[in-house]
C-alpha cells in the first residue's frame, strides 16, 4: 500500500556529501529526508583517503592555481567543525593525523622552496625534521625533506557514523527510487511503497547520479568518471603515515594514508600518481609490482617480507568537463525543484552544503514540512574497505 510523506528537501545519496548537507539542512530548522539504496558511505566516500586538503598540493609547480585557492578555506571549517563550534559539531570523530605531510625524497628545486617560504603559503607548510617526522620516515637513511602542512587526516567510517548520528529519523533505506509527478512536473520520488513530496529534491549520489537523471530524464548535467588504481598494503613493518611524495611533475608521485586493523598493524592506503594513468592500466599483479617498487625506493628500510598486498578501483564521479579535468569547486547544477551536485572531493562537502543553502535561500525556501516519522527503515554503515579485504 502506498504512503506519502512530503519534507521540505528530498536528498539522494548517503555519502559524506550527502549526510553532511542533511546535518546542515537539519541544523537549520530544515525538515529532511535522506535517501540510499546501499550502506551509508559505501560508494566513493568509504575509498577516499579521508585527507581534508587545503590547496597544496595542487601547487607543487610554485604557483597557486584556481583548485589550490578554492579549497583553501577547507582545513579551518572543518577543524572547526572538530573541535565542536563549526557548521557541523563533529567532536568525537576520530582523527588519524593532525596533519598531512609533503615529502620529497630528493632536493627541492629552488623555485619551489622559495615559493613554500613565501607570504602566500605561510601557515600551510613548515619545514619538520627529526623527532617531528612521520614516523615511518624516523630512520638514519631518511635523507628527504618533510614539511608539514594544516591538513587534518579523518577516519572516514568515524565521520560517516558521526553524521548518520547527525541525520536523526531522518534517513531512509530504499530498494527503488522513481520520479513523482504532478503532469509534466517533478514534485519528489517515490521510494519503494511511498510518495515523498518535497519542496526541493537533492542529488549527491556521485556515481550514482547519472542512473538516476536517466530514470528522471533528465539529460544535463553529465556526468564524467575519473578512475583510480588504488593499493592497499598491510604488514608488520609498516608506521604511520600521512604524506605526499613529491615526483618530478605536477602530481604528488605517492600518497599515501595509514589506517590501524583490528590486530595492531597498520594498512596503508596508496594513491597519488601511483593510482593514476598508468595504475589504471596495469592490471592488479602489475600495479602492485608497481608499489612494491615505489615503496623499496622511497623507503628502502622497510622490511617487506611480510606485507600483504591489494588493489581497488575506484571511479571519480563528477560533472563533465572539457578533457576530462578536475573541476575546482563543489558543483550544483538546479532545474525547477531538482538539484543535482558532485563535492568533488571530500573536503568540500562543506562546499556544496553552501551552494544548496544559498540556492534555498535564494528561492525563499523556508522550513514548513513535519519532521519524517520515527521508525522508518534506516541504511546500515558500509564497513571499511580494509576490513572487507581482510575478512
């Protein structure tokens, strides 16, 4: 039988996006609905390596660009999201670093140290050595320069289970999602045996969107896929670290972010130029030779003897642009009550929670819709990518 429910935002998509504009929205007065048909964080916000970036890296050529500029702001909002007085009240999620690091194996070239030191980076990257290295880098043959740099390292199942805390009654578990009309027009969804009316309709579903603007009809925007090679590595040699290595060209030649399992070791999570073009086309033996090799010449203390190795493709998913490129900010594109997003990467949910509210307030949208009713059928939490490949 059906039911109806009307609310004053329909959101498609429990990743952090999603969830976190849910909090926003509700911390605002906003009656909500969230909608997923899978395990909360289980597409590519489970996959991301949890590092709230501030710009840096995208300007390891000496010069800040739009992508390093638009997410600049990122870092403060969310450590003040943190420490509890932010957008968001985010204090008990679980902090893996206090900070990211950039490395380079080598010298710098002198541009590039002279750039760190400048006016327009200061406060984003210090110099550390010694007893301040990371502590897979402690080692007498470390013979690199680190600088630390004002970007905070999330556990990512932390963050998602904060703010599924967050979202209260309001998230909804769904098999099938169609559109509801009224004539030609779109006035919510329905989910499974209920009609949700809405006053605006939000689609953060990453990949996701694009079946669901088919099943809408809707043809713009598109969607393009960036995919990644990623390499999980576990073993007993294997520290804590949070870094990029520096290569020769724009990319940092590694990432790489360390994720405790359940026996006391570490895993460690790598992407960066590694992940990219050639990752993609290496099949799983070759890209993890790859990182073998990778590792044995950025680290050639590290005793790999026991390491345990894995790959993952993950796929990007966000607005088409003109070869492929990343876009600089949080995308939102609006059609009548339909609004379709990508964060494009995670440190910008705050970002795309921005662009909604002003586009509420914009067309006067105020709250007006009863709270969703208790009981409803809730999504479970996606487990972590490391504990499914060592169950």
């Amino acid at each position: 039988m059906l039911t109806s429910l009307s609310t004053d935002v329909l959101i498609v998509g429990g990743g952090i996006a999603g969830l976190w504009l849910n909090a926003r929205l509700r911390r605002d007065g906003y009656s909500t609905l969230l909608v997923e048909n899978a395990a909360l964080g289980g597409g590519q916000s489970l996959k991301s390596q949890g590092i709230i970036h501030g710009g840096t890296k995208y300007a390891l050529q000496g010069v800040l660009t739009g992508s390093s500029e638009a997410i600049a702001e990122m870092p403060r909002r969310w450590r003040d999201a943190h420490a509890g007085y932010g957008d968001l009240d985010l204090s008990g999620v679980r902090l893996l670093s206090e900070a990211h690091y950039l490395w380079s194996p080598g010298t710098l070239a002198g541009n590039l140290t002279s750039f760190f030191a400048s006016k327009a980076m200061r406060g984003r990257v210090d110099p550390v050595k010694g007893a301040e290295l990371p502590p897979a880098l402690q080692d007498p043959r470390f013979k690199g320069k680190v600088y630390r740099l004002a970007e905070l390292v999330f556990d990512v199942p932390s963050l998602i289970a904060r703010l599924a805390d967050l979202a209260g009654d309001s998230l909804l578990a769904a098999r099938r999602i169609e559109p509801l009309r009224d004539g030609d027009e779109l006035v919510g969804l329905r989910v499974d045996e209920r009609d949700i009316r809405a006053q605006r309709i939000v689609l953060s579903a990453g990949a996701g969107n694009a079946a669901l603007l088919a099943a809408l009809g809707v043809e713009r925007p598109a969607q393009q896929l960036r995919p990644l090679h990623m390499v999980l590595a576990k073993g007993p040699a294997l520290k804590p670290l949070y870094a990029h290595c520096m290569g020769a060209g724009p990319k940092p030649r590694i990432t790489v972010t360390s994720h405790p399992a359940a026996d006391g070791e570490w895993v460690w999570y790598l992407g960066g130029d590694l992940a990219e073009a050639e990752g993609v086309a290496r099949d799983e033996a070759a890209q993890i030779d790859a990182a073998r090799r990778e590792v044995g010449e950025l680290m050639p203390w590290i005793d790999q003897s026991r390491t345990r190795w894995a790959t993952l493709r993950v796929d990007r998913a966000e607005p088409l642009q003109s070869g492929l490129v990343r876009p600089d900010n949080a995308f939102l594109a609006e059609q009548d009550r339909l609004l379709v997003g990508w964060p494009t990467k995670l440190a910008l949910a705050p970002d795309f929670a921005d662009r909604v509210l002003a586009a509420l307030r914009r067309d006067a949208i105020r709250p007006s819709a009863p709270p969703p009713p208790a009981g409803l059928p809730r999504p479970a939490l996606a487990r972590p990518i490391w504990e499914e490949w060592l169950a």
